[in-house]
C-alpha cells in the first residue's frame, strides 16, 4: 500500500488524479503544508470504521426529515403467462 499526498490546490485542479492514486492506498489532503483530509477507498473507510457496506434501507432511514413521511404505493395487479413462440 502507498501513501500519496496533494495538496489542496493541486487535489482541486485534478481530483480524478487523487481517486486514481486512492485506488493504490489512502491520499492525505494538505491544508498549508498540514494533512487535513484523508481520501479512501470506501472499501478501506468501511473496514477501518469496523462496519459492512450499509443497506439501502439503512441508508434511506439515515436521510434527514424523513420521519414520519408515509408512502403506500399502489399495488400493481400483474398477470403472469407463459411466452408465445410462434
């Protein structure tokens, strides 16, 4: 795994670059010659945190404000037959 560092002028003028370098292990954000931010793999961030990738249920409960928002979607009434080959 290799470190890579950018600093903040050059992470904003090619971000893409700084996800590439991700790829091959964390990238350190500098502020002023100072690490500020950490740039990661999700993979990586998940693994460090001690958690697996979150659902989508997870996820959507997660979203601020949604409590209390009631969705009854209309059932579909769909017949199924079998294919017709002629």
């Amino acid at each position: 795994m290799s470190v890579h560092t950018f600093s903040s002028r050059d992470f904003t003028r090619d971000v893409s670059a700084a996800k590439r370098a991700a790829v091959e292990g964390p990238v350190f954000i500098t502020d002023r010659g100072r690490p500020a931010f950490a740039l990661l793999k999700i993979e990586d961030y998940y693994r460090i945190a001690g958690q697996g990738e979150p659902s989508f249920l997870s996820v959507m409960d997660g979203i601020p404000g949604g409590i209390g928002i009631e969705f009854n979607p209309p059932r579909l009434d769909i017949q199924i037959r079998p294919a017709e080959f002629d």
